[in-house]
C-alpha cells in the first residue's frame, strides 16, 4: 500500500502543479485583459480562457487534496465519540467521497463526448468545449482513484485494535 500511496501521491501532486499553472495563466490573462481595457483594447475571449482554465484546475486540485487529507471536515456533532467510532464513521464518509467523485467523473467525461458530438466551440476563439470537459474529466477520473484509496487505507485503520 505505501508504494501505490506513493505513486497516487506523484500523482496527485503533479495534477495541482498543472491546475497551479493554469491558475497563473488565467491570473496573466486576467491582468493582461484589464491592462489593456485601460487603453480600450482588452484581450478578445479572455473570459473564454479563464473559466477554462479554472474549471479544470479546481478538478486537479481535487486529488491532492484527497491524498493530504485536506478537505473540510466538520466535527461538530461527531467530536463526542470514541476514537473508535470516528475512524468508522471516518471511512465511511470517504467512501462517500469516492462515490461522489465515481459520479462526477462519469458525467463530465459524458459532458466531454457531447461536446466533441455537437462540435461546440467558444464564442470568440472558437476553442472546442471539449478540451475544458476532458481536463476535468482527468482532474475527477484521479481524484475517484484517490478518493477510493483513501477509503480503504481509513477502513483499514478502523479494523485495528485500539
């Protein structure tokens, strides 16, 4: 298990360095556009390349996320119970989690086929809406993989003696 920790984690981590470069792309594009919409000439499809560009990072952040262990957790109701009790109820909702992520892998990776179907393109640059739906079918198809991990290695712990 340690060694397909160790891969999912590479790759994981290399998932959020590619959405941290889009990130900055569309940051530069962003900067870029407003600079020159100062001078009445911002940068035609701007838009068209950030929501792009940041629906598909988000997806690739997802999985190294999953792997640090750094989602939201909320403890309010659960913070009484025994060690015990957490760890079950612990592996339990991670494997909520990667049913959840099975879900939206399946239909964004449905939603990219439909798109390359139809043909559709951006308004102005005429980029394939397929290319967004394909990067964040990758993004979600990884973090259903870790999500799944995660999942077994928590019902392992759950397993041992306390």
């Amino acid at each position: 298990m340690t060694r397909l920790r160790a891969v999912l984690t590479a790759l994981a981590q290399a998932g959020a360095l590619v959405g941290g470069a889009l990130l900055l792309v569309a940051v530069g594009v962003t900067c870029a556009s407003v600079l020159r919409g100062a001078f009445g000439r911002p940068i035609l499809g701007d838009s068209e390349i950030v929501e792009m560009s940041l629906g598909v990072a988000v997806a690739l952040y997802l999985p190294w996320a999953e792997m640090r262990g750094s989602h939201v957790i909320v403890d309010v109701f659960t913070a009484r119970l025994p060690a015990r009790g957490i760890a079950w109820l612990d592996a339990a909702m991670r494997a909520c989690v990667a049913l959840v992520a099975t879900v939206l892998a399946v239909k964004i990776t449905d939603g990219a086929f439909a798109q390359w179907d139809r043909e559709r393109a951006t308004m102005f640059l005429e980029l394939p809406y397929w290319w967004g739906y394909a990067g964040a079918a990758v993004g979600l198809a990884l973090w259903t993989v870790t999500a799944a991990f995660v999942a077994v290695e928590r019902f392992q712990d759950a397993r041992r003696p306390a």
